[in-house]
C-alpha cells in the first residue's frame, strides 16, 4: 500500500511540475510583427510599416505599446505592438 502511495505522489508531483513548464514556456499571444520575439523601437515599427506601403504614419507610445496608425490604398489602419516582443495585440477602439 505504501508502494502505491510513494508512486501515485511523485507521478502527481512530475505532472504538476511539467505543467509549470508548460506554462512558463508558452508562446505569447499575438501575431508576428517584427520578428525575433525582442523589444522593438519606434524607428523599427516605422520601418516595417514603410516596407509594407503604409504612409502618413503616426506612432504613439502607450506604456509597453506602440500605437501605430498609417494610411495604403485609400484607407487608414491602426495595429497595436508590444515594445517588448514585436507581436501584435488588440487594438482597444473605445468609439461608442
């Protein structure tokens, strides 16, 4: 019985432990914008940007964000990027 009990507490004690590993190694959300999974500058967002036929571009830095905005083709779109890892994330549009 006690056989059991030893083998039953260190198979729950590998899968709990493989599951914070799981979860401490996963991917973060949001699409590749830069790629490199590393901060990225202002100068590098503009560049990316330019290089995908974006004029009129404005950059606004909010905390760990660059909010850009830039028009193609007649029309403006915004995206939203983290600074620290080059994805995308949603852009919050508050027009009630």
């Amino acid at each position: 019985m006690n056989r059991r009990l030893v083998v039953a507490l260190v198979g729950g004690t590998a899968l709990v432990a493989a599951t914070g590993v799981l979860i401490a190694t996963a991917q973060p959300r949001g699409a590749v914008f830069i790629v490199g999974d590393q901060p990225v500058t202002e100068a590098q967002v503009r560049e990316k940007l330019q290089s995908e036929g974006y004029a009129n571009i404005q950059i606004v830095r909010q905390g760990r964000f660059f909010e850009a905005m830039g028009s193609k083709d007649g029309t403006t779109g915004k995206v939203v990027i983290d600074a620290r890892t080059g994805r995308t994330a949603a852009a919050d549009d508050d027009d009630d």
